[in-house]
C-alpha cells in the first residue's frame, strides 16, 4: 500500500492529468460548437467540468483511500471544494478576456469583434 505522502502524489498527478487532458477537449469541442465565439462559455464550461473532475479524483484518492475518512465527509469535502473553485472560474472569465486582449494587442491581430463581412 502507498504511503499517505505516496497517495496525495498519486491523487494529485492522476486528479491534473485527467482534468487538463478533459480541459483541452471541451474547450476545443466548445469552440468548434460556438465557431470561435463566446469565449466566456468555452472557458467557463470546460474549466467547471474538469474542475468537478479533479476534485472527485484527488480527494477519493487522497481522502478515501489514503486517510479512509467516511465517505459521507468525502462526499461533502468535493462539494465544499467544488463550490469554491466555481467561484473562482466564473471570476476568472474578465481576467481570461484581458489576457487575450493583451496577447492579440502584443501580436498586432486584428480584434475578431471588429471584422468587416466581404461578401455583402
């Protein structure tokens, strides 16, 4: 059996991969859906479910099977967990916003908002 440190290493690492892995694919799968529009939805939408993903992961993990607390508190320990970074995601999305105005502001792109329909 793993030791406790040995079981937070292995919730930690399996809870990031998994979720990053499902970050990337919904983001992607919502930009193909909103065709490159509503940022906010993307970033909200793939962070709060691979969010939700990571805090099941880590804490049964860490929780359950490396400290064997009761499942009830586990249970209620993702919950409070999962509120927080809900929180944190929706206010997030203005930062999100301003990060790429910055980068498209520092690469001279043209602002997609501002496009010009050729085809009139």
């Amino acid at each position: 059996m793993f030791t406790l440190p040995g079981m937070l290493i292995l919730g930690s690492m399996t809870a990031y991969l998994a979720a990053q892995l499902l970050d990337v694919k919904l983001f992607h799968f919502w930009k193909r859906v909103t065709r490159g529009r509503h940022l906010w939805l993307r970033n909200n939408a793939s962070t709060m479910t691979s969010q939700l993903v990571d805090t099941i992961i880590v804490n049964s993990i860490f929780l359950g099977l490396g400290l064997g607390l009761a499942w009830e508190v586990v249970v209620k320990i993702i919950v409070a967990s999962y509120l927080a970074k809900l929180l944190i995601a929706l206010a997030d999305t203005p930062f999100v916003y301003l990060g790429v105005w910055l980068v498209r502001r520092a690469a001279r792109l043209p602002d997609p908002a501002a496009r010009v329909d050729l085809l009139v």
